[in-house]
C-alpha cells in the first residue's frame, strides 16, 4: 500500500466515521426532540401543580387552626361540665342536709 493510496483510505474511513456520527446525532435529536406544544403543556401542568400543593397547604393550616379551637371549645365546654357537676353535687348535698334538717324539726 503506497503513501498516497493509505491517505486516501484513511480520508475515506474518517469521512464515513463523520458521516455515522451525524447521522446518529441527528437521529438522536429527531427521536428526542420536544415539540412547543409539549413544553407548553409541562409549563401548564408544573403551574397548575404549584397552584395544587399551595392550596393543599392553606387546607392544612385552616385544619390546623380549626383543630386548634375546636380543641379549646372542648376543654372549655369540658371545664364548665366539671364546674356545673361540682355545682349540682354541692346542690344534692346542701338539698340532703335540709331534708335532714327539716326531718328532724318535725320529729322534735
């Protein structure tokens, strides 16, 4: 193999070597390529996603909040329960001491 004839087959075997790596560059790019359309759409569904978790967050702190004063009307409710029991055990106690009271003047 002359000088000439190894330069020339070299050429040959890097211009085919180019070729190849155009072609699958290109075909990579023909296969992977996103139209605007779908970038569009990603836009729309990424902004409608952010919409979604903040309103999922305002949700959570309103349940919050609303547990939160539920939780203190219930132990309100729960202390004035405590105090009208105590009030109506007192009640019972003063009416039994006056029954006794009463029963025993109309015995005496």
């Amino acid at each position: 193999m002359s000088r000439t004839e190894f330069v020339v087959a070299t050429a040959i075997i890097l211009f085919v070597a180019f070729c190849l790596g155009w072609f699958s560059n290109w075909l990579v790019h023909r296969f992977s390529r996103v139209a605007a359309n779908d970038v569009a759409e990603l836009d729309r569904m990424s902004q409608e996603l952010h919409e979604a978790e903040e309103t999922r967050d305002q949700a959570i702190t309103y349940l919050q909040q609303r547990e939160a004063e539920l939780t203190n009307q219930l132990a309100q409710t729960e202390a004035e329960l405590r105090a009208a029991m105590d009030g109506l055990r007192d009640a019972r106690h003063e009416a039994e001491e006056m029954r006794a009271h009463i029963d025993r003047q109309q015995a005496g």
